[in-house]
C-alpha cells in the first residue's frame, strides 16, 4: 500500500485547535450529513495521501480511526487506518469482483464503537472487530435469489439503529441482529442504492426507506409497511437518501434523471404531497436543510451543480458555479467536491450563499470524485473512483 505523508508534524498537530467531533456512519453522527466541526478555511495542499483500491466508499472516523473500503484483486477491503497520519492499522479482504465499469464498492463501512459493519456491491453483509479487524460474523449474497442485485450493485450502507444492522436490499428492505447476524426481517424483489434513515414522529419511531418504485415507512423491528408514496425514476434509480424535517411531519425525497424533488407530509399513516418541483434533481447526494433553505446537487451523472430551493414551496433561490459533485454540512459551511476533485468552501446564506475559499487537488482529479467528503476530528477526507484518498487540513 503506498501512502505519503505531505506535510510536517506541527502542521498535524495545529489541525487539532478546531473543534473537533467524530464521524462513525455514513452521512455522519446523526445520519443527516452534518457536523459541528467548525471550519473557517481550508488546508491548500494535503496532509497525507493513500491509496485503498477503486470504489466510492467515504470513510467513518471514530476516536482516531478511520475507516474506509476500496477492491484490489477482486477484493473488497475494509481498511482501518490511523485518522491523522493514514498508516495502516488492518485491514480485512472480502471477496468480491471488481467489474469493469464503475468499479469497487459503493457501500461505506460504519461503526458502532465495538463493530465496523460494511455491505459490498453483490450484497454481503460483514461484522468486524474494530479492534482487530477480524470477521466476527458474514450475510454472504443478500441480493442473489429473491432479492434482486441493482444495475450498479448495492450501494446502501448499513444503518445501526436499535440493536439491528439495517439495508435497502430486497423491495423493503432487511434487518439484522447488530451482534449475530442473524435476520429480523427480510424482504424480496428490487431494492436500490439510498440509505434506510431512521426517525421518530410524536414519539414513535419509524424507517424510511427509497426504495425501486417508492418511499416506504416501515415499523423498524418487525419491517412492516406503514405507508407508502409511488416514485418511479428512470433505470429505478432512488439514490439520495430522504430528508426528515418538521419533526417527522415533512419528508423530501429527490432523484436525478430530470425527476425532481417533493415535499410529503407524514401523518403516522399516510404519505400525502404537499409539493412537487424540477428545480432539484439529485441523482444520489442527499439534501440539506439549513434555515428553511434545501440545498442539494441538482443534476445527473458529472452534469449539473450545487443549487438551492426554498422548503416552503420548492422555488429556486440560487445557483452556484460549482460543478457537479457531493457535498455535507461542517458547522455553519458546506463542503463541497466537485467532480474533478475541486474542493469548496461555502457559506450558505439562501440567495446569499456564497463559496468563501477553493482548494485544487489535481490528483483527484484524475478520476470522477463522486464520494461525498467527510469533515472529522478537524479533518477533511476526500477521495476518487480509483481509490486516491487524501487528508486536507481543516483550519
């Protein structure tokens, strides 16, 4: 494995004077692609780079351990590295072909502080040892027989929610127990290549999961459907995960493919649309809500950029000439990587918004980024599709 340390000790040792928090699951602590890091500007030149093999994988931090996955010789890996200098801390292979388009997993290894839990594209499920490393448990091949492979491979990463390891594979997904693998639920068909997102309204809780042909509520521990609302997509391709807002009342669900976004509200039993709009289709970066704001990718596969409409009717208020690309929330900034590996800092203010500083890292650039960024431990983490991983201070 090749890795390159970039900069001086003391440049590492200052990265610590930001606020600084961890990043255990995909899309973040609170599974909506926030942080409280605080970041006032960006490194312009990276801390240490590495290679972990082709994939999209982002990667999940947790008290100075990051965790990443990449395919090399037909391999899937589960790479634990040290967060600060990228040295190898283990790593655990997993079998799986690399396919010659688009290649690599697209799944993101999550941790709940004891286990790393990781989905490869044909749909294995793996539990390992943060510690060690070692394969505690393995679901080989969810998505052969009833429930049906994607055109692009599983791309769900696993959410932890209540003691289960939950996936959108199979019409309505699966659960499992965190600890055994053993199932809760199951189910047949299509999935596709969203997150489930676990939430609670007037006290109860709920999961939502975008699956093929529709966004679906389901009972959490038995996996039953509570309500439903039709969205078909073409090449059923539900990518981004849904927006929980208003306390659970209010969904927003968004596909690329000239499709667009809608407002639902949720009741405790049915989904009804409060609005429907064009002016966001986001292929597979999921939203965010800032001050009554939603900003999000508009646009499909490398062609679009990063834009923002207003919650309260789907209106568009700004624009931005950042190219297309995938993005998350870091305190009161948004950062965001373009497609060529441009890395933005943005103040989002509505109409106002704003990008405050542009960092270039033509390595990157070599291959599509299409990975969302992670900000953690006062550290910004961004790779590309051949599998460059590299470190950018977070200042």
């Amino acid at each position: 494995m090749f890795i390159r340390t970039i900069l001086s000790g003391t440049v590492l040792l200052a990265t610590f004077s930001v606020m600084a928090a961890d990043w255990p699951a995909w899309r973040g602590a609170k599974g909506d692609g926030t942080t409280t890091e605080a970041i006032n500007t960006l490194g312009d030149t990276p801390l240490w780079e590495i290679n972990v093999g082709s994939g999209y994988s982002t990667v999940s931090v947790y008290k100075g351990k990051l965790l990443t996955a990449g395919n090399k010789d037909d391999q899937d890996i589960i790479y634990c590295l040290d967060a600060a200098t990228g040295k190898e801390i283990w790593n655990c292979p997993l079998k799986c072909a690399a396919t010659k388009n688009y290649p690599g997993p697209r799944a993101t290894p999550v941790t709940d502080g004891g286990n790393v839990y990781m989905v490869s594209r044909d749909g294995d499920l793996a539990c390992v040892d943060l510690e060690s490393g070692k394969l505690k448990w393995n679901n080989s091949k969810l998505a052969v027989g009833d429930a049906q492979n994607l055109k692009w491979g599983i791309a769900s990463s696993v959410l932890l929610s209540d003691g289960m390891a939950i996936v959108n594979i199979g019409s309505k997904g699966m659960a499992f127990n965190a600890a055994t693998g053993e199932p809760v639920w199951k189910s047949k068909g299509e999935g596709n290549y969203s997150t489930p997102v676990a939430f609670s309204y007037e006290n109860k809780n709920y999961l939502a999961i975008f699956s093929a042909k529709e966004l679906l509520i389901l009972e959490p521990r038995t996996g039953n459907e509570i309500a439903s609302y039709p969205w078909t997509t073409k090449y059923n391709v539900n990518a981004a995960d849904p927006l929980i807002t208003a306390n659970g009342s209010r969904i927003l669900i968004s596909s690329g493919y000239d499709h667009g976004a809608a407002l639902l509200e949720f009741d405790g039993k049915s989904l009804k649309k409060i609005w429907e709009s064009k002016n966001l289709c986001s292929h597979f970066t999921t939203p965010i809500l800032i001050d009554g704001i939603i900003y999000g990718v508009n646009g499909t596969g490398g062609k679009g950029n990063l834009s923002a409409i207003k919650l309260s009717d789907g209106s568009a208020c700004w624009q931005s000439k950042a190219k297309f690309g995938s993005f998350i929330q870091a305190g009161d900034k948004l950062v965001y990587i373009e497609d060529d590996g441009t890395l933005n800092l943005v103040k989002p203010a509505g109409e106002k918004s704003e990008v405050l500083k542009t960092v270039k890292i033509p390595k990157l650039g070599a291959a599509k980024c299409w990975t969302m960024p992670v900000a953690a431990e006062g550290r910004i983490y961004c790779r590309n599709a051949n599998g460059l991983l590299v470190c950018i201070a977070a200042q």
